[in-house]
C-alpha cells in the first residue's frame, strides 16, 4: 500500500482548515485575490484557487474583511483588507492555532501525559 497516496487528502484538509487564518494573516495590508493566489500557492497553502473566491465572500460576509472595488484600469477588481472585526479574528485564532501546535508537538514528541 502506497502511504503517499493515501495521506495526501489528509495533508489537503490540513491546509484547508487553516486557510481562513493564512487568508487573515496575508490581509494586514490590501490585496486582490490574484495577488492572494500567488502569495498562498507560492506557500503550498492553496491547493484549489477555486476555494479562495467562496472563502473571501464568506468572510466580508461575516464582517471579518472589507471589499473594495477599484475602477481604474481595463476592468474593474476588487480589492480586500482586514476589517477591525477581522483584525481581532486573526488575534484571536492565531492565540488558538499557537495552543495547537503547541499541544500537538506534545503529543508527537511522546508527553501527552494528562
């Protein structure tokens, strides 16, 4: 049985489950979703461009970014930053994925004493 195969769907849902925080961390400053593909692929943190477009909806939605159109050009793009709300959101969800890590070394390294 070939292990690479058969982990590769668990490292993807690995990078899929913290792509709200690296979409947050990579906002401080403004960017178009082009410029966000790059920047997350060049990582190895977006396997699907497709998932980031319902991922950014998702967040304005929620308040978490703000999406700004910008008209100077051929066509029109849209650009998104980090709202306040999304500022504290990344505050506090890199405090948890810190405690993750941090409680996941343990159990790899062998102290997963209670």
């Amino acid at each position: 049985m070939d292990n690479t195969s058969s982990l590769d769907g668990w490292a993807s849902e690995l990078r899929s489950g913290i792509l709200p925080l690296a979409v947050l961390a990579q906002l401080k400053s403004p960017q178009y979703s082009s410029s966000l593909i790059q920047v997350l692929e060049q990582r190895g943190l977006l396997l699907d461009p497709g998932a980031l477009a319902p991922l950014l909806r998702r967040l304005e939605k929620q308040k978490l970014l703000t999406g700004n159109w910008d008209q100077t050009g051929n066509r029109p793009r849209k650009y998104y930053a980090l709202s306040e709300a999304g500022a504290e959101a990344l505050k506090q969800l890199n405090g948890d994925w810190q405690n993750v890590m941090q409680e996941l070394q343990q159990l790899i390294e062998g102290d997963g004493s209670q």
